[in-house]
C-alpha cells in the first residue's frame, strides 16, 4: 500500500507525456494479406513503416476500414511495448463540427445576392438544441443565415476513425509496425459455370471466387485467400477504448499465392484457397477470380421422376408429368477434379458460340473430393410420363389393420431423337413389400422403389407393378 501513490504518479506521469507528444503517423508498406469469409468479415494483415523515438511514442493508425473490430486489432514490431490502444470514432461531419463548436466563435459566409459578393461575419454557436443558435453581433439568430466557417479541425475529431497507440520503443529509428485486424464489408461467395456438350456427356467446369470489397478503403496487390466451411462469426463492433499493458512479437506476413496454381488447405472443417497472383479489390467493387477450371469433365444425364403411393385410390390425370433433368459428375482426379468444392450458385449452357443455349441455375452444395455432385436444371419436355392406378384394395376397411395393395401402370414416352436415361422414383409410406413387378427395382431406401429404364428414340415402355404396404 505504501507504493501505491508513487505508482499512480507514475502512471500518470507517463500519459501525461503522452498527450503532449507529436503523433508519429505510419505508413503502409508491402503488399496486404486478406483472408475473405463468406459470412461479410475479412481478417486483413499490412505491414508499415514508422519513425519511433526510444522510449515514449504515440502512434497514429489511420486508413482502417470504418467497419474494423476496435478490439481485435493485433499491434507490434520488434521491441515494441503498446500498453494502450484507442480507438477514434469521431469523423469530420457538419454536426460532429458543430458539436465541438459550442460555446465557441465560428464564421458565417454570408452572400449579396445583387452582388454575388461575400461578407464573414463572427458568430457565437449558443445551442443546437432543436435546431442552431448563433449570436451575431447584438443579434440571436436561428439557424445558419449562410456558410459556417471553422478556423481548425477540434480536438478529438478525425477525417477518418484511426487507431492509436501509447507505446514504449526500445530503440530509435524507422522500423516495422504489423497490424492483423477483422472488418466487416467483406465478403466473398463461389459460384459456377458449367457447359455441357451435346449428348450431356460431359461439361466444362469453372468455379470462381466472387469477391465483393463494401469498404471505403480499396486493397491494391493483395494476397487474397478465401475460406470455406461455417465458422462462429465475430460478435458485432461496439465502441471500445482497448486499455492493455500487453506485449505483441511481431507477426509474420502471409506468403503470397503462386500465379501458376491455385493452392488449398484444409484446417479439418474448413478449406482455405489462397487466390493465384495478386488482386486489387477496389473500394466498393465486386469481381470475380477463377477458382478452378476443368475440361470435358464425364457427365450423366437423367431424367427423374417422383411419386407417392398413398392410402387412398388414384384416379389418375389425362395429363402427362414430365420429369426433372439431372446430370451427375465425380468430383475426383480421374474426371479432372478432385478438390473440395465450396457450395454456391450454378448456372449451366449448352452449345457454343451464337448456338449456345442458357439451360438452367442451381445450387451446388459443397462437395468434398471423391463426391459426387448432382445438379437439377428444370424439366424436359420430350420425354412424359403417364402413370395410371390399376387396382387398390384395404386389407380390413373397418379394422385397425390399414395395410393396403396398389397396383400401377408407369407408361414412359420418349419422344426426343435420342436415347435417354429415364429413372423413376416410387415413395412408399410406410413398410412395403413388391408383389410384383414387370422389370425388377432397386431399392433406393427404406422408402423408395427405383427403376432406371434405358428408353431408344420414339419408343414407349410401360412398367407394371403391385406392391402391399403398411402405413407407419
């Protein structure tokens, strides 16, 4: 206890310098490592340059985005001791200006309308409340009879938010500060280009990395990665002033991408792809950089259709469904692939040059490597099914037994100029058991009865089958 008052005086002493010191402003140096979720924050990483004195310093941060996390700043260089960090929301605006004016003389422009010329009155700013006050002379005037004129910027305001730092340098001279910091105003989503040739044998594959920069800063020559896979998001900025007697080493800069290749990691659930060369991400800008490009990739086509059979009679429709088209691909080396796929929009063509034809948007779901994708493009118009009830019987219409039969007649039509692969999908609601069957099924789940049928051009093919179920 009996050092307690030597060390306040101290403490105090040391701030007391600190606000009397010159602020040393840094200055970006390299090149800036971004790293981009897809949940509207980035984690930045820059390195600057800055002229300390030994000992004692005040270290001006400015040029951070306005959406940055005060209090997930990382500060440090070599032999540099910060024991606090301020945060400065106050940015220059007419009623910040204002604000910090009360109480205190101003100008007022006023202008000969005849004339055009230009008179600067003194002016006292008495309130704001409700609306400006000024006192002009002997005068007392509501609101501003013309421009106001500030003589200096007040204390305690910025053009921009900026980070300060009280900090203790070993030694003297221009040395390396390095800043790691989340933001909001960031964001980047994958989506995809497929190109399916004639036959929907095969496609062309492109993925790329949408990158959208809702800052006011813009990045110029940045190593961008961008990370795929859900991740607990940084709770939102709230106004701090970050007070910590905490040494930070300094922090290594990301290494850049390889322009030749793109590189990925994975750290267990999510996927890190560091983006090939550098990329300037203006402010306000979104672009895309390709993620992944593959050629003739094999595809299968199909054409799915999906029923119920239910416990009640069908009575049928004269008009005939038509199915969905899907078309499949591995995701594996062999097909040209073999990289885990993150999840986002695709949208497909067929043809080339003026022939080529817009056939659809899915969503990709992310796909790990050796997976195998499925994409639904809408239905086909050529190719209908007509599925009429032939038979339906309870096994005890007034018990509690409410096991039934159903019968059913599936007519496929193909009427394109080429074969098809057709797949027709049955949903049981409850146990079941195939009676009979005019082709044999597999049995796709618990709940489902599949036929794949092999249909030639202007052919039709009926399957026929019977089926007793128990309803859970």
């Amino acid at each position: 206890m009996t050092h307690r008052p030597l060390f306040l005086a101290v403490v105090v002493a040391f701030f007391a310098v600190q606000a009397q010191a010159a602020e040393k402003v840094s200055t970006p140096m390299g090149t800036p490592a971004l790293t981009l979720y897809s949940d509207g924050y980035g984690l930045i990483h820059e390195s600057r340059s800055i002229a300390l004195d030994r000992g004692s310093n005040v270290i001006a941060i400015e040029g951070l985005p306005e959406a940055v996390r005060p209090d997930s700043v990382l500060a440090g260089g070599k032999g540099l001791t910060v024991q606090r960090r301020i945060f400065d929301f106050g940015a220059i605006s007419p009623k910040a200006l204002l604000e910090h004016s009360l109480g205190k003389t101003v100008g007022v422009i006023k202008t000969n309308p005849q004339t055009g010329e230009e008179t600067e009155l003194e002016a006292t700013v008495l309130s704001l409340h409700g609306g400006v006050v000024l006192k002009i002379g002997e005068r007392i005037e509501t609101g501003v009879p013309g421009r106001l004129v500030f003589r200096h910027i007040p204390e305690g305001l910025r053009a921009k938010p900026a980070l300060t730092l009280l900090a203790e340098s070993a030694a003297a001279g221009i040395q390396p500060l390095d800043l790691t910091y989340i933001t909001g105003g960031l964001d980047w989503r994958a989506t995809y280009v497929a190109r399916l040739n004639k036959d929907g044998t095969a496609l062309d594959l492109t993925g790329y990395a949408q990158l959208t920069n809702n800052t006011e800063r813009s990045f110029d020559d940045a190593a961008i990665r961008v990370v795929a896979g859900e991740i607990r998001p940084p709770a939102p900025p709230r106004p701090v002033m970050m007070d910590q007697a905490v040494r930070f080493g300094t922090m290594a800069a990301a290494p850049t991408a390889k322009a030749e290749s793109l590189e990925r990691q994975s750290t267990g659930e999510q996927h890190i792809y560091r983006l090939p060369g550098k990329v300037s991400l203006k402010s306000r800008q979104t672009q895309q950089v390709t993620l992944l490009s593959a050629k003739a990739v094999p595809a299968k086509t199909e054409y799915l259709f999906r029923n119920g059979v239910y416990r009640q009679p069908h009575h049928g429709s004269d008009e005939p469904q038509r199915p969905e088209i899907r078309v499949g691909f591995m995701n594996d080396k062999p097909s040209g692939l073999g990289v885990p796929l993150p999840a986002g929009a695709l949208r497909t063509f067929k043809g080339e040059g003026a022939d080529t034809l817009f056939t659809g948007e899915t969503f990709l779901p992310r796909k790990a490597a050796g997976e195998k994708a499925q994409l639904t493009l809408g239905r086909a118009f050529n190719i209908t099914l007509k599925r009429a009830q032939t038979d339906f019987q309870l096994k005890d219409p007034k018990g509690r037994d409410r096991t039934f039969e159903a019968a059913w007649d599936l007519e496929l039509t193909n009427a394109h100029d080429k074969p098809v692969t057709v797949v027709l999908e049955e949903s049981m609601s409850g146990e079941w058991e195939m009676l009979s069957e005019s082709r044999p099924h597999e049995k796709d789940d618990a709940t489902t009865a599949r036929w794949t049928v092999a249909l030639k051009p202007g052919s039709t093919e009926t399957i026929s089958y019977r089926v007793r179920v128990t309803p859970r």
